[in-house]
C-alpha cells in the first residue's frame, strides 16, 4: 500500500517525481479520474446488497486465488504481449490475468494466440482447470472483441452472458472478473461494476420469469462476487451500492 509522504517547498525538484512515479506504480495505473484514491487489503469482502435472494458481493482477490465453483474471466481479441506488456497493463504483480496464465502454465495464451479462443465479443469457452492450479471447479473465459472498439456498454451483455453460462451449468455461485484494467484498458471502474451487475440481475430477472411459467428449472444462484484490485474495491463498491439503491430493493 502507498505510504503518505509529506512533501515542503524543499522537496522538490527529482525527489517528488521519484516519489510520484513510485506512487503511481503502487496504486496500478488508476485512471486520470482518480478511480483509485486508495488501495484496500487482499481479501477484503463486502456483500453490498441483495436482489431476488441474490447476494451481490466485492472481493478484493486474483481470479487465480479464488475458490468458486465457477470463475469468469474476460479478455480481448489477442494482441501479441497484450496482458503482459507493462504499461499500459498492470504490472505482473498487480495482474490478475496474468496470474491466472501462469498457474495454468501458459494455457490462455496459448489458446488465444493460436486462435482456438479467439476473444470475440459474447464468445464463450469452458475450462476445467487441472488440479494443482487455480481452485475454482470451472473457468469460463468471455470474449470482449477489439479492444479499440470497447465501451463500458458491453459489460451489461457480459453480465447477462456470465449470469446465464452460470445457470445453465447448475453452479450456486459464481465469480467475475472483467480484468479490462489488467490489459491496459482505462475503464471507467464504477460505470463497468454497475453494468456487470445490471446484466447479471437483468438475465436472472428472466430466469424468474421463466420459472413462474413452468419453462425452466434451473437451480437459484445465491451470490455473484465481483472481483477487484486492491485500487478499485472502493470506487466498484460504491457504484454498486448506489445502483442497488436505485433500484429500491
């Protein structure tokens, strides 16, 4: 975490840039409209509210450390180096994507890179991760085609594609991680953690409805984690709470 420096008119000059420059790097790239004011802790979980016996929570993990039965991670349509060149991704140790490419020793990028996942927007691919690698049961890679054409509007069809992938496979809970910071996008952090959600509540607001027809039987999910940065767990928070609230439940 980013320790306070207190700064004189005779601090100046090469030590505050030394200090700026290390700052910045600690706080992993938060954008210009300061989405990351402060970091909080590994771990750090809220359930900031529920809908329709739906918890939704924040969590401040790697998609690589968190035990779910079903793990969602989204990338690009490859571009050689894209997760690892530094910047405009995060850094290694900052970098949730990367984390996860490397415990599956090299799988993602090697599926990527040789097209048999090309990362086109809503394409989907199941994963069963072997033993020893990431603990989630099942990882599901969602496409978010070219990365210069990305608007946080695509993230609520990315809600509704991961909340349905996840009912169709009968999971009772399941984690997101958008991971658009970790390839260098600077994503309005709080507008792409309400659309996650907004997608995600809008496809098992359909479900709902499909069950009250007798046209589905599905198994109720009973929380959504939202995956985050140690810089972006406040500003994705409070976005969300915020949309929770506006919708009165």
């Amino acid at each position: 975490m980013a320790r306070s420096v207190q700064t004189t008119p005779e601090r100046s000059g090469r030590r505050l840039l030394s200090v700026v420059a290390a700052t910045s790097l600690i706080i992993s790239g938060a954008s210009a409209q300061g989405d990351a004011a402060k970091t909080t802790s590994v771990g750090t979980s809220e359930v900031l509210g529920r809908v329709n016996g739906v918890a939704i929570e924040a969590k401040v993990q790697s998609p690589s450390s968190q035990t779910t039965p079903l793990q969602i991670v989204c990338v690009f349509e490859y571009t050689a180096g894209d997760i690892f060149n530094s910047p405009p991704a995060l850094p290694r140790e900052l970098n949730g994507m990367v984390h996860v490419d490397d415990a599956l020793k090299g799988l993602i990028t090697d599926l990527r890179r040789s097209g048999k996942f090309a990362g086109h927007a809503y394409e989907t691919l199941l994963l069963t991760p072997p033993a020893g690698t990431i603990p989630a049961q099942r990882l599901l890679l969602i496409g978010l085609g070219d990365r210069n054409k990305f608007t946080a509007d695509l993230m609520t069809d990315i809600g509704r594609v991961g909340m349905r992938e996840a009912l169709r496979l009968g999971v009772s809970s399941y984690s997101h991680a958008s991971d658009l910071k970790d390839a260098g996008i600077d994503s309005p952090t709080g507008e792409v953690a309400q659309n996650v959600v907004r997608g995600a509540l809008e496809a098992y607001e359909t479900e709902l409805y499909l069950r009250s027809k007798h046209a589905s039987i599905t198994k109720p999910i009973a929380k959504l984690t939202l995956l985050t940065g140690p810089a972006f767990f406040t500003p994705s928070a409070d976005a969300i709470k915020a949309y929770l609230a506006s919708r009165g439940k």
